[in-house]
C-alpha cells in the first residue's frame, strides 16, 4: 500500500473532526521524521486546506509500519492540537515552543497521549523503540522527553 493511502485511511477511519480539511501526505528533505506545520499560515486559519503532513522518505522506508502509523496519528493529533486553539493560544504555544524545550514536550506528550487514546498504543511502544535505535545519543538528550514510557502509554490506552 502507498504511504499516501494509508495515510488516507487512517485520517478518515480514526479523525472524523479532519473530514472537512484536506491534508496532504508528502515527502521532504527534513531531518525529522514527520512534521505537521501546525504553525504555518494555513493552520493558523484554519483553512479548508490545510498545510502538508511532510515525511522523510528514507527514515520511513526503515520503520515498521505500527510505527508509521502511530507517527501519522500523531501529526493528525497535532492538527487538531492547532484546530482546537483560537487564534492567541495558537501564537502563545507558537512562542512558547520557540522559546522552551518543556513547552515543546508538553505539546509533544499531549499529542502522544491523544495517540494513544485513539487506539495507536502498541504503534507508539513501537515508534518509540524505534526512535531510540535510530537518535542514539540525540535520543537521551533530547527526543527521549518528547515520547511517553511504555508504562505510560499503558496507562493512557487502558482509559479511553
Ligand atoms: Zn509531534
């Protein structure tokens, strides 16, 4: 299956709040994984179309496809992260994730838990592991912050 049209699925299949916006699914020379944009100007206005969910080919070519899918949930939760803030609260997390490194975990683990809770639990156990494999040591430093336990996304996924 192409990344697109799973990509497809799982917008329509667990996002009913995405159904009116359009996303699309595609490929950029970006050294993280997955991004959302949320901040871009299209998100910021909500528009019908909203800006790109954009992946790095070669980072997702290695990863199992749980993972995959759990990290497009992700970005999809950040959507609906940007969706859910009128427009202040959207430019106070814009500043503030610019500014602090907690600010930035704190969006990142809301999203994660919202993953989970919409039934991507053993994808994210999955794309944690994965992650860690890949980061090495940029994993300890940084990104280990950004992505729940496994306890806890036990915890989340038993309370839905
Ligand atoms: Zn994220």
């Amino acid at each position: 299956m192409s990344y697109a049209k799973l990509f497809k699925e799982i917008k329509n299949k667990h996002f009913p709040e995405l159904k009116e916006y359009k996303i699309s699914f595609k490929q950029k020379r970006q050294k993280v994984f997955m991004n959302s944009n949320i901040f871009s100007i299209k998100d910021f206005l909500k528009q019908k179309e909203l800006s790109p969910i954009t992946y790095n080919k070669e980072i997702l070519k290695s990863t199992p496809k749980k993972a995959v899918e759990a990290a497009i949930a992700h970005e999809l939760c950040h959507k609906l992260q940007g969706l859910d803030s009128n427009p202040l609260k959207h430019i106070y997390i814009w500043v503030s994730c610019k500014l602090t490194l907690q600010s930035k975990v704190k969006l990142e683990r809301e999203a994660n838990i919202m993953t989970v809770r919409r039934g991507f639990a053993e994808g994210m156990v999955q794309l944690r592991k994965s992650c860690e494999k890949r980061l090495k040591k940029d994993w300890d430093k940084k990104w280990s912050k950004l992505h729940l336990l496994e306890k806890e996304i036990k915890k989340h996924s038993s309370k839905k």
